[in-house]
C-alpha cells in the first residue's frame, strides 16, 4: 500500500491586476463574479487595484490580511494603485498578523501598516525599506506631490544603504 502525502507548493506571489472587486468575509471576490477561495502556501499577495473612486475599507484590508495569514507562509500584503483608509482600528488587527510580523504596503504611497498603531508609516529601518524596494515603486503624474514625495524619500533612502531597487 502506498502511502498519498499532500505536497504543498509555495505560491510566491498572488497579483491580481484590476481583478480584485471585494472581499466576502472568506474569499476574495473577482471583477469577472468568480471567487477566489484561501490558498495554503501563498507567500505573497499583490493587488493592483482599479477602482480609483472607491476606497478600500477598513474591513477589507483587514480580511485581505485574515485571507493571508489562513496560509503560514504568508508574509505580506501588496495594494497598488489603492485609495486606502487614513488608519485602521488597532483593535481589529489581527493578532496572528503582528506575531508572524506580517507587512502591508502600500506601494502607491510608500508606506507600510503599522499593525500596532493601524496608521500608515514611512519606512525607517533597512530591513522594511528593502522589502518595499523589492516591489515596484511608481511615480506617476496623477499622485499627489506628497506621495511622489514620499517615493522619492524612499528611493533616496534605499540608495544611500546600497539597497537594490527592483522595477
């Protein structure tokens, strides 16, 4: 008799460009009306999102996150191109996201979640900087000047540590 064992491949990056269209308290819900059920081995979750009118909710960033940390080798959390809540209740974070030291970036403003506070801070240590640097960075006309700012302080900070920033 042979034994059947259940090899989990690593998903490094989950993108879903302009796909994204809400979350349902389990599963992330696509533009096209299908559902997107939790992945086991997803390391990492992107999403590009389109919908510039509408903002994400706090409770939507907090179930992308629930819908990550469901995988153990989930690490972080990519929105792009997102209008993101100015702050999340730090009540509402969960606790498994600050034990596991989840990130949550966001690359459109160059900032990262911080899961204690729930506000969106600028990055200050190497090792954030250099997880930020290793998605894209974008400086696009239509942002705000305090956001291209903020890009710009980034990529000054992670050329001054000799970090690689990768397009």
């Amino acid at each position: 008799m042979k034994s059947t064992e259940i090899v989990s491949i690593p998903i490094s990056k989950l993108f879903l460009q302009w796909s994204f269209s809400g979350f349902d308290g389990e599963d992330i819900r696509l533009e096209s009306g299908l559902s997107l059920s939790s992945l086991s081995s997803v390391e990492k979750i992107s999403i590009n999102e389109g919908r510039q009118k509408q903002e994400f909710t706090e409770e939507e960033v907090i179930g992308l996150i629930n819908y990550g940390i469901q995988s153990p080798r989930f690490k972080e959390l990519w929105l792009h191109n997102c209008k993101l809540p100015l702050s999340i209740k730090p009540d509402i974070i969960p606790e498994g996201s600050r034990s596991r030291n989840i990130k949550v970036i966001s690359s459109k403003e160059a900032r990262y979640l911080d899961l204690i506070s729930g506000t969106w801070r600028k990055p200050d240590d190497i090792q954030t900087i250099t997880e930020m640097c290793s998605g894209p960075l974008l400086i696009h006309r239509d942002i705000s000047e305090s956001v291209q700012r903020s890009v710009i302080e980034l990529l000054v900070k992670a050329s001054n540590h000799d970090i690689p920033i990768y397009m």
